[in-house]
C-alpha cells in the first residue's frame, strides 16, 4: 500500500502537469501535444504570440491571424507554404515599423528584431539574417516584396527615418521578377553603415547605407537605389570601386512630377545585385532551399565628383593592343575601347551607355555599328569589329550624358586607305 507521502508527491506532480498544461492552453496555438522544453519550440507559437503582443499596441491586429497561419503550416510538408506565411507575418511587421500607432511605446526596434527571429526560426529558411534590429530602427528599411499583393501603391520603398534613402523598379516595373513570374517573396532590408570603402571623397553630411534581398533575388531590369540629399546639388553614387550613373528617385521630396526626368536636389544609382560583389549586389540564383543571400551587400553612398574630375578616354584595340588611332586599309577590322574613370583616383564609373560616332569625314562612307555600349565594372564600353569602307581621314567621338551633363571625347586623326 503507497504511504501517504506517495500520495502526497503524486498528487503534486499531477497538479504540476496539470498547471504547465493549463498556461500553454492560453495561447489559441498551442498543439495538442505541448512541448514542455525550456527553450522556444516550433511546435508551440506561442512564444511568437507574446512576442507580437509586446510589439503591437493591439492584441487583435491581423499580424495574429499571419501567425496563426504560419503555426498551421508549419508541421506540414510544403517548406514553401510555411516561408511564404511566415514573410505574411513580416510584411505586417514591415507596415508597423514604419507606423508609430501600430507599435507599443514600450516597442523597441530591439523588441522587433526578437519578433522577427522567432518567425524566421520556424519558417523553415535556413542561414537567414540573424540581426534585423538596425532595420527595425529610426533609418532602417525593411519591407517584403516580390508578389502583386505585396506591390507598394507608390511603386517604391523607403527607409522610414530621417535619413531618406530607398530604392524602386525603373519605369514601368515592378518587384515581382521577371526571373519568377508568379512572384518570388523577399524581404529586402536596409540600414545605415559606418563602413569605409568609398575610394572617392564623401559628400559631408550624407551617409553609406547597406542593402539585402533575403532569399536572393535576381533583379532584372535592374532596380534604382539611392539616398536624398538636400539642395539643388546632384551627387553621384559610389559603390565599391565603381561610381554608378544617376536615375530619378520618385521618392525624394524635392522631385516633383514634371521634373522626373531631370533630376534636382538628389541622386541615386541603378544597380545590379551580385556575389561575390555583394550589392553592385546581385546577379545572383536564387536560393531558396539554403535561405539565399543574407549578407555581403556593401554600402552605397553620394561622392564628391563632378563631370570635370573625370577621365573620358578613347582609344583603338587591334589583337591585344591598344592605343592610338592608326592607319588602316578599307575594311579591315579594329575594336574601339572607351574608359571612363575619374581623374583622381582612378575610379571606374560603371553602367554608363556611350555613343560612338564618326565625327571628322563628310564622305560617304557606312557609319560602323554598333554605336551603342554600356560601360562594364571598370568602366569601360568597347565596341566591337568597327571597320570603315572609304578612304580618307577619320575622327571618331564618344559621347555620354554622364553626371547629370554631356561629356565627348575625340580620337586622334587617322586615316583609312584603299588596298
């Protein structure tokens, strides 16, 4: 027969069962089969429930419903459904980052990023970011992309700061891929960084900023990234060792519709996203299955340089030299290699289309083609299998609405021969 002390430990450890049971019953997620486990476990959500009620000034907010959703699609077999409701829940974290209502005054960036681990925890993505709280915080930007339900009504994305700096598709574009025509989900994050790696002078005052796609993205056409700055001054961005070409950002406040196209009072770069080169970022596969890029996108940021600090030259390629114009017979083949970098230190602006031109005959001869290149990582277009059919002398000139201004460069003289 059990003594009474038996009884009496029995009945304990049953009202202590009992008890734990009864706490996990609180949360409307809790399985059936409760994980009694100390540490957080994906087979009870309520851990991200307590986390979005320290977060989110309501407890009725749709971000719970968001969670709830990823709970149930969490044990099942479809790794995809599970990703995509757990970036639902994200993309509600996004909307309150940027709306102070929506948000505890107890909420901390720090108390979001907490939030945000514990979704990426159970959804299934593996190497994902591990530290959003810069993101989170007064010049982060962190939004989910990728799908038309997802498409901002304004086209673009901006930091949610003092600092304003973001990035948008080109004209007639938009954040679902062309690369997945169903949409692939992303969330692209972005914050301020102290990283020195400009080679250029940096405009005083402005500031380098990171961005990542996460899961990696392919973004082509490329997409348009840039910071405002005030005034009336354009400056160029510097990425790496590359100085990028200016496009419009629609979201700076000194832009107004009918100066679109003729940029005033900031600058922004266009980009392509890349590994190993982290943001001149990324023509990169995407990679769902090991949770895609998560770092290495370096900072842009605005540079000093201006159309008279840079070097625009033009020269001829025949085999494996290159230099001054020679002279040639009729037809025959030679490339035509234009460099732009600036004077100072050397620093290739990429991404910048040049015409080239025969500028210095009025005969008749068949202008060659191609007459259009973009410049490459270092800065340099290189028109291919030119070659001239009359005789006579030749000039050609590049041209390039670089930095917000015209620049042209001519060969020397040169003349072209009958055989």
């Amino acid at each position: 027969m059990p003594s009474p002390t038996k009884y009496l430990l029995l009945g304990l450890a049953s009202l202590a069962f009992v008890a734990c049971g009864t706490d996990r019953q609180e949360s409307p997620l809790a399985p059936t089969s409760a994980s009694l486990s100390v540490a957080p476990s994906c087979s009870n959500f309520s851990f991200i429930v307590n986390d979005a009620k320290a977060y989110f000034s309501s407890n009725k907010d749709p971000v719970f419903d968001a969670i709830a959703a990823q709970a149930t699609a969490y044990p099942g077999t479809d790794v995809a459904a599970t990703k995509n409701a757990a970036l639902t829940v994200l993309s509600r974290v996004a909307v309150a980052a940027k709306t102070p209502s929506l948000r505890k005054s107890t909420a901390t960036p720090a108390v979001g990023n907490t939030l945000v681990q514990d979704v990426l925890f159970c959804s299934k993505f593996v190497g994902y970011p591990t530290d959003l709280t810069a993101s989170l915080g007064p010049d982060g930007l962190f939004e989910v992309l990728g799908t038309a339900a997802d498409e901002p009504t304004s086209k673009y994305v901006k930091s949610h700061g003092t600092i304003l700096y973001g990035a948008q598709p080109q004209a007639d574009q938009t954040w679902v891929t062309p690369t997945s025509p169903d949409g692939t989900r992303f969330l692209l994050y972005g914050y301020l960084t102290s990283s020195v790696f400009t080679l250029e002078t940096l405009v005083p005052g402005t500031s380098a900023f990171e961005l990542t796609a996460f899961p990696a993205v392919t973004f082509d056409p490329k997409v348009i990234v840039g910071e405002c700055t005030p005034g009336t001054t354009v400056y160029p961005v510097q990425h790496e060792s590359s100085i990028l070409p200016q496009q419009p950002l629609d979201f700076c406040p000194t832009q107004s519709a009918s100066t679109q196209r003729a940029p005033t009072g900031f600058f922004a770069t266009v980009a392509s996203w890349i590994t190993p080169r982290p943001l001149y970022a990324a023509f990169v596969l995407r990679s769902e299955a090991a949770g895609g890029l998560i770092s290495g996108l370096s900072p842009f940021a605005p540079v000093s340089v201006n159309a008279s600090s840079v070097a625009f030259t033009i020269q001829q390629q025949v085999g494996s030299t290159i230099g001054q114009f020679t002279n040639k017979n009729v037809n025959d083949k030679f490339d035509v290699v234009v460099s732009l970098t600036t004077k100072a230190k050397g620093t290739a602006l990429a991404d910048v289309e040049v015409t080239l031109l025969v500028s210095g005959n009025s005969g008749s001869f068949t202008q060659p083609t191609p007459i259009k290149a973009t410049t490459n990582a270092a800065g340099i277009a290189i028109f291919k299998d030119w070659s001239l059919d009359k005789a006579g002398g030749y000039t050609i000139t590049a041209t390039t609405p670089v930095l917000s201004t015209g620049l042209s460069v001519s060969s020397n003289l040169f003349n072209i021969k009958n055989k």
